[in-house]
C-alpha cells in the first residue's frame, strides 16, 4: 500500500512525552495535564486552556534508578515513567492527575508528589514551579451508588483542584465543549479504525496503533487537522493485490504504548484488526453521551464506569461479560484468534491474562495466544518464535475447517 502522508510525522510525535505540538501548546500558554490510566478521564484534561497526555516512556530498556526507588519485582511501566521522570522528560508537565488503580503507578505518582512533610525531604522530581499531583479513588464496582462516589472524586479531585491550582474554567460550558471535542476524535479514530474489518484492509494494525497513541499524547486541537486528512487520505487508499497477511488476531491485555509490539506480531503474518488493551482505542474512543437530565459532569463518571473492561471489576458477571466482549469483538473483526498479553508483575492482568487463555478457547472455540512480555520488547527473538507458532496453529485450524 501506498505509505500514509503523516505517519513518519507520527512516528516522530511519539520518540518523547514533550513532542513537538506539546511544545507549541505550551508556548501557547496551555497547561499540560499528565495522567497514566482510564479512569482518570482524558475529556477532563482537555478542558478550554489545557490539554491532556498520557503519559508514556518510549525507548526507556534499563530503568536502574527507578528501580533503586521502587523494586525490581514490580511492572516494568511505573519503573519506566519514573525513571524518565528523574531524567526530566516530564518537566513540562503543570500537574498530574493520579488514580487509585494499578499500584504500580501509584508508587510512580507517589514519588513525583510534593509531599510538604517536616519530615521528609520531597525530591522535586518534576522540575516545575506550578506542578502539583492529584490523587483520586475509583470504585471497584459499576452501579449507581459507583457512578455517585466517582462523580464525587472527580468533582473534587480533578475539576476542584484544576480549579483552584490554575484557574481552569471546570462550568458545564467548558465540560460540553471538551466532550464535544472528544467526540469528534472519537469519531475519526473510530472510522480509521472500521477500515480492519475489511476483508483486505486498507490499514495495517502498527499504523493504527501509531495513530491510536498520538491522539492520546497530542494536544487535540492541533493533532485533529493531521487525523482529518489521514481519513480523507484512507478513503480512497487501495490495499494490497494480494493480502500481505495470513490471519487476523485481536490483541488484548495489559498498558501497551509500543506500536513497535504490534508492527512485531504483523511481521510474523497476523495482522492486529483491533485493539483491546490500556492505551487502546476500543474503550477510549466511544463517544460521550449526555442524557437526558444528566449533567455534563455526571454523563462523564458514567461513561467511563460503563465502558471500561478493566480486570480491577472483579464481580462474576463483570468478568464474564469481558470474554463475552472479546468474544464479540473477534467476531465484529473478522479475526481468527486472539493474543492476550500482559506486562510482567501486572497484578490485574497477570490472572486476567491466564483466564481468558483458557475460558476463550474453551467456551468460544477461539484460538488464544498467551504472553508475558516487558514494556520494552528486549526479548523480540522469543516473542517472535511464540507468534510464528501460533500463526502456524491458527492456520492449521482454518485448513481443517475447510475455510
């Protein structure tokens, strides 16, 4: 296929958290609002005057000072973010909005906090006058005593400190302008996306994922012009002749930012249709709906309770309903099989990953590839082995199933 106009410019975009448009933004006089996690909700950060980045830490291999910090037996991601924060790559950040989920990444929000104790010292990891970091809890269930007690931290936590810390407008004006532009990313990203589901698409899964990333880490409103021309120019893209792939996969799992994982599965003949992993587009990119009554703020806790398939839920029907959306989704995609893969000593989807290795294929008769992987691929030859494999598996599947 013909190469995309912007992708190189992507790929840029994404060497480091303090990209080009963030700069920009920031000269502009815009406040630059980090957070790491879905339940923290990225339409919040982007409210008039601020911009939103999830935070990520590309080409981080040997995080041997974080480590230092925080134990070499704990995910290599919070390891990752902390070390490139010691070396200063988030100093542009004016504030980071933290959530109460993976633990990880608490223990790597803890250490950037201005702690203000007599007792302790604060190491003033983020070089930044008007830093601050903002902790919020995030219920465990999803029913609307949840809905309440989220819509009450973000209230507080977020809207209130946003407020008070940079005089950020947080009126439901402001919030229906923030999920107006929300929406409009949403439905782009969504429509690139719909081009996987052809039977010869005409987008690959590593493109997509390039696209996913740099509408999370990119201020919107200057990222939005790029992403329009890429559907313009998607639209009469042609595919290949021949399909360059030999079968489809949804990858799921754990925090996933490298789209380099994703170009590695493709280049041992499994072309990635979807997405259904922290960092994804699957969850992140469903529009917002405000009903009827609802506020703007209100319509927010909701949705992002509502849509998230976060293994932190841990009622029965909860985790049932997550292989059922796998499930779903391989068959929404025309995929073959599934690869679900999860970050070393993630604790949520170390057990996640196992169950849905099992229950996939035995209640659906789906093909399931289960991995363990570190943040940073260093292990590719191993990786790689295990992919070929399974396209092999898969396959052979299809041939004795006469497709």
């Amino acid at each position: 296929m013909r190469d995309l106009k912007h992708l190189i410019y992507f790929e840029n975009l994404l060497k480091e958290a303090n990209n080009e448009l963030v700069k920009k933004a920031k000269e502009e006089g815009k406040f630059a609002l980090g957070y790491t996690c879905y339940f923290m909700p990225e339409v919040l950060l982007d409210l008039p005057g601020c911009f939103s980045v999830r935070l990520r830490a590309p080409d981080c291999s040997s995080p041997d000072i974080a480590t230092y910090y925080m134990s070499a037996r704990v995910c290599h991601y919070g390891r990752s973010l902390f070390e490139r924060a010691l070396e200063g790559g988030f100093n542009f950040l004016d504030a980071q909005l933290a959530t109460e989920t993976c633990t990880v990444t608490c223990r790597f929000q803890e250490h950037i906090q201005q702690k203000h104790l007599d007792s302790v010292k604060d190491m003033r990891v983020i070089d930044n006058d008007k830093f601050f970091c903002e902790f919020m809890d995030v219920p465990f269930k999803n029913t609307e005593n949840d809905y309440q007690y989220y819509h009450d931290q973000l209230e507080y936590h977020v809207l209130g400190k946003l407020k008070e810390n940079l005089g950020v407008d947080v009126s439901d004006k402001a919030l229906k302008a923030a999920i107006k532009q929300h929406n409009e990313v949403s439905k782009i990203i969504n429509e690139i996306g719909d081009f996987r589901k052809l039977d010869n698409p005409t987008i690959t899964g590593y493109e997509f994922h390039v696209i996913q990333l740099v509408s999370l880490v990119c201020p919107k409103y200057l990222i939005l012009p790029y992403l329009k021309e890429t559907l313009k120019e998607l639209k009469t893209r042609k595919p290949d002749e021949k399909w360059p792939f030999r079968c489809k996969v949804v990858l799921a799992g754990s925090e996933n930012d490298d789209p380099y994982f994703t170009e590695l599965i493709e280049s041992c003949g499994a072309e990635v249709v979807c997405d259904r992993y922290c960092y994804g587009a699957v969850e992140s990119r469903q529009p917002i709906e405000i009903r009827e009554g609802e506020t703007p703020l209100k319509a927010i806790a909701r949705h992002y309770l509502e849509t998230s398939n976060c293994p932190r839920f841990m009622p029965q029907n909860e985790m049932r309903a997550r292989k059922q959306r796998l499930a779903e989704l391989v068959k929404e995609y025309n995929a073959d099989g599934i690869i679900v893969c999860s970050n070393k000593f993630c604790e949520y989807w170390s057990y996640e990953r196992v169950i849905d290795s099992f229950v996939l294929n035995r209640d659906y008769g789906i093909p399931v590839c289960s991995i363990e992987k570190e943040y940073i691929n260093t292990a590719s030859g191993q990786l790689r082995t295990r992919f070929q494999a399974f396209v092999e598996s898969v396959e052979i599947k299809k041939i004795q199933e006469g497709k």
